[in-house]
C-alpha cells in the first residue's frame, strides 16, 4: 500500500509495508525540485534515518532496475521544458 501527497515544496510519497510478518517500518519519500530524500524510521536507534539522491542518482537508479550486471555511464540527458 502507499500514499501520494503533494506539499507546498514537494510530493510525499509513503510506502507501507502491508505483506506478511515480520513488516518492515513505513518507507517515506520526499521529492524536491532538486534532490530525493528517503526516509525510515530505525527502532534500534530509535531515529529516522535519511537518504538524499540527486536527480542525476535517481535517474541512474531508474535505469539499473533495468540493467542487469556490470557497470555502467548514462549519456547527460538535455533539460526538458516544462
């Protein structure tokens, strides 16, 4: 299950862990103009732990999901207009 919320500066996007036990914490997503973060929360720590990616790390990850093994550069992509 997961959540869409757009905020003033970002889109929210949560990732709730609904399988089977044991479940893992909610996963939350935060999209900025110019960076990713992702959130979770670690109980042993009792914290939230964050992640930021780039645009240009997100775009690489996008693409990996599709790739299978080895190591890779992605050509610059041009700035779209929006």
């Amino acid at each position: 299950m997961f959540t869409i919320e757009h905020e003033f500066d970002c889109t929210v996007v949560t990732l709730v862990d609904d399988g089977p036990a044991p479940l893992q914490e909610d996963v939350v997503i935060n999209a900025f103009e110019e960076c990713i973060t992702v959130e979770q929360y670690d109980a042993r720590l009792d914290e939230m732990r964050v992640v930021t990616l780039s645009m240009s790390q997100l775009r690489d990850l996008k693409a990996a999901l599709n790739l299978p093994e080895g190591s890779y550069v992605l050509a610059p992509t041009a700035p779209t207009k929006g």
